[in-house]
C-alpha cells in the first residue's frame, strides 16, 4: 500500500533517500522552500566519512564523527526522517519502497552513496576489510589491536603474519590509513606491547599506478611518497593485487605477502540501490544525470553526490568527493524550487575548493588552484577544514581535544576492543564465516 504523508497539506512531497553529504545539503537548502521532505537512510546517524580512517586508526571515537539525522534536521519544520532502508525505485510509479512501506514522492533526491569496488579480485569481498562505514571503522581498529594482542603468544611466522598490514590502494585514504597506522604503531602500541619487537612490523602500501595520490600534482605525491618512507611505511608501485585470502595477498607477478590484514581501499563504484531499481548505471554503478542533475526522461528525479557520474571540465567525471555531494544536494534543492515555479532548470557548476589529504603529524599535502601546499601549513589548512565541515559542536570540540592531546603526549585514547565476545575472534571476523574460519585455521 502506497502511504500518503499528509493528504491535507498540498505542499509537493520530496523524499531524499540518504543522509549523508548530499541529501543532508538538499534538506538544508529545501527547508526555503515549499515542500514536504522526507530524509530516508538506513542509519540514524550522518557520518563524517573524511575522518573514518582515524576511527580505524584507534584516533577518534566513533561518536565523534557520526550525528543523529533527527538532531541535524530539529530546526527544519518541513523535514522529517524515517530510519528505513530503501529496497525499491519505482520511476514509473513514482514511489519509493523501503523495509517499512512504500512512499509516494512528487520530486525525489537519490544520495545513496557509493561502495567498496573489489573489481571481482578473488578472495577481496570475503577476506580483505574495507572503509566505507562506521561499524567496518570500528571493525578495523578491533582487528589491528587484536592482531597485536594474538602477536604476544604466536610463533614467530604467525607473528610476522599477524603483524604485516597490507593496504590496497594509494589514494587518498589508503595514504591518510597507511600513515595513521603508523602513528599507531610506532606510538602508543609500541609503548604498549614490550614483548613485541616493533621492527617485526610491516605496514606496506600497495598501488597499481606509478604513484600514490594519482590525483595530484607528480610533486605532491613524491612529498606523501617520502613522508610514508620516513614513517616506515613500504610503499610499493605498480603492484596489482590478484588474490586476497586469510593469510595472504598476491600480487601480479604471483608472489604472496603473508598477512591477516588487508585494507581494500584501491575502488569504489555507486551504491547498488540505483542499478537493482532498473536505473541505467554506468559500470560502477554511478548513474549519468543531465547537466541539472535530473535522471534523463524523468525531471522529477534527481542523482548527487557520489553516486552521479557528472561529467568533469576536461574529461572523465567528478571526484567521489565531499564538496561535489554538498554542492549537488544545494543544486538539486534549488533545481526543485525552480522547476515548482516552472521557470528554466540551471545547469550544475562544480566549484573545485581544492584537494588534500594528510599524511601524518605535520605533514599533508594541499593543492588550492593550481598552488601547492606540503608540510605543517598543509597539515594546519587540512585540520581547520575538516573540523568546519564536521557536523555538531559537540564533535567539533571532542574532536579537536582528541587532536591536541595526541599532538602533544603522542598518545591514542582509543584502544579498546569493543564490542567483543571472545578476544579476538569477533574482531577479526564479525562479518561473514569466511573471515573466521580463516582466522580459526591460521590460529590453529
Ligand atoms: C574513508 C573515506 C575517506 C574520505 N575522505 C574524504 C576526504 O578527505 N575529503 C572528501 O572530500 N571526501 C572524502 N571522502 C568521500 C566523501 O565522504 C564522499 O564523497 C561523500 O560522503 C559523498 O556524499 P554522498 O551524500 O554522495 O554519500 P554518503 O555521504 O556516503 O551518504 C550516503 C547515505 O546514504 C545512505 N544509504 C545508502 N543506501 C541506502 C539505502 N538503500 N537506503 C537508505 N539509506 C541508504 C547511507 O547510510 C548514507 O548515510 C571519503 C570517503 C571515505 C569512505
């Protein structure tokens, strides 16, 4: 049965499936508008996803970058939030089916994301953890600490193994994880773990491309480079990954490296609800919109964010960034109002804020119009952003005391195992039998 909101009020029902960049920008801007919004998404948090890494690094609670949706939208009377998946477009019917009931919409926003691409390497989906969402952070970080606590009693090639942490893909957020992992290492955990010899640890970064941080400038990624080099970081170049098992990754030219961690951080394509609804997706999954962001043939539906392939000045698409989700939900909303008042619908212009990415204590890298910033005024430009972009003052706060006092003691606060069952095996593997039982026979 197809719900109606309120069949009194007349205002055009908009409904945004997904609250995270893009559909919370949208709701902001649809709060001037009138209409009546319904936000849906499976959790009733927004996630800061550009800090997850330090989640899964043991830096920053997970609190700290997730926010109730309910809190976000208090102050716009025209917005409610249904925490419900969404199973189901309907484009001809113009509904929207969640675990719940089916909704009508007059104008609909889809923000549903992007994931982890394993680009069908074997073994990847059932042995390798990616970094998408809060519980795979929180998952991560149990999994390291746990590999460290397993390391104590091991013989010494179950040692090796356990603390060899293979990271896939040089991006920005294989580079942010593979320094922080460091960080972690050589800091706290050294101090933590003195029956551990910490020269047996191996954080190795692993790149098909010729170099790290393919989306910047050649000097840029030299400078993440060598940073990585000088925090013990391995990074190796032109090294395809074929095969991810429990206890090892291999590479092209067939040779393995021992590890019980692997971090998928190398694809990610667009969240599987547009293609399994019949909506005509590109190979990964993003869904090409027109100009105004409109699906083609349906101008009540809009894609943004992550998921919308939108074609990029100079060639291939728009990054999977922050900044084009905000800018596309703005666009989207206003887009809304002017096709209500039957007036023309504007194209969307992407405004490039610059990229960046950190790499360590004092060190990042930035580049802002064709300028090019390394080093401590990086890292500084970095933080300041970060922290206005992050939702609630309260994480603002906690976040930053989180900052300053690893900046000054050198110490994480986050180290605990939890949740956890029994040591060490629900951190390893909580999401599927394939991870335990490879865990189990490697711990045999
Ligand atoms: C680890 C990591 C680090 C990153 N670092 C940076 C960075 O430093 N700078 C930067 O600019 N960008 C960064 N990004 C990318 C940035 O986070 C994304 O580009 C941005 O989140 C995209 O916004 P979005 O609104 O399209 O999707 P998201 O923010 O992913 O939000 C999608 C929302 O949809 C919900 N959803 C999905 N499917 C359904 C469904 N079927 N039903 C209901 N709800 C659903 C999800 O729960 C989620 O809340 C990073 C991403 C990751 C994963």
């Amino acid at each position: 049965m197809v719900s109606e909101a309120n069949n009194a009020d007349e205002r055009p029902q908009v409904i945004i499936i997904g609250a995270g960049f893009g559909g919370v920008w949208a709701a902001k801007t649809l709060v001037r508008l009138p209409v009546r919004v319904t936000m849906l998404d499976k959790n009733n948090y927004h996630t800061f996803l550009p800090l997850l890494y330090q989640v899964a690094a043991a830096e920053i609670e997970p609190e700290q970058i997730g926010y109730p949706v309910r809190g976000i939208l208090r102050r716009m009377p025209n917005v409610t939030f249904t925490l419900a998946e969404v199973t189901a477009v309907d484009l001809a019917a113009q509904t929207v089916t969640t675990n719940h009931a089916t909704l009508a919409y007059d104008y609909l926003i889809v923000a549903t994301g992007s994931v982890t691409q394993f680009f069908g390497t074997p073994g990847a989906a059932a042995h390798a953890f990616s970094l998408k969402t809060m519980e795979e952070g929180v998952r991560l970080r149990n999994h390291i600490l746990t590999c460290f606590e397993r390391a104590v009693h091991a013989t010494p090639d179950e040692r090796r193994r356990l603390l060899t942490f293979v990271v896939v893909g040089g991006g920005p957020t294989g580079v942010e994880y593979a320094g922080a992992l460091s960080e972690l290492v050589h800091g706290p955990l050294r101090k933590d773990f003195p029956e551990l010899d910490i020269a047996e640890v191996s954080i190795v970064l692993l790149e098909a491309a010729g170099r790290v941080l393919g989306g910047m400038s050649e000097s840029l990624s030299a400078y993440a480079a060598q940073s990585l080099h000088k925090m013990k970081v391995e990074v190796r170049l032109e090294q395809r990954v074929t095969a991810v098992s429990g206890t090892a990754v291999t590479l092209h030219d067939d040779s393995e490296i021992p590890t019980s961690t692997v971090v998928w951080v190398a694809g990610v394509g667009g969240e599987a609800l547009a293609k399994e609804s019949g909506i005509e997706v590109l190979g990964n999954g993003r869904v090409p919109v027109q100009p105004t962001l409109q699906l083609p043939q349906h101008e009540r539906v809009f894609a943004i964010g992550d998921l919308a392939a939108f074609p990029a000045e100079g060639g291939g698409w728009l990054p999977m960034v922050a900044q084009v989700a905000i800018q596309q939900g703005i666009h989207a909303a206003q887009n809304i109002g002017r096709h209500q008042l039957a007036q023309p619908l504007t194209p969307f212009v992407y405004w490039d804020k610059g990229t960046m990415a950190t790499i360590g204590r004092n060190k990042a890298v930035v580049n802002w119009h064709g300028r090019s910033f390394t080093g401590f005024l990086a890292w500084l430009i970095w933080s300041v952003v970060h922290i206005m972009y992050l939702i609630g003052f309260r994480n603002r706060i906690m976040v930053m005391l989180s900052w300053g006092w690893r900046y000054f003691t050198f110490e994480q606060m986050v180290r605990l195992i939890m949740p956890s069952t029994r040591a060490g095996w629900l951190a390893i593997a909580p999401q599927d039998a394939f991870k335990r039982d490879a865990y189990e026979e490697s711990a045999d």
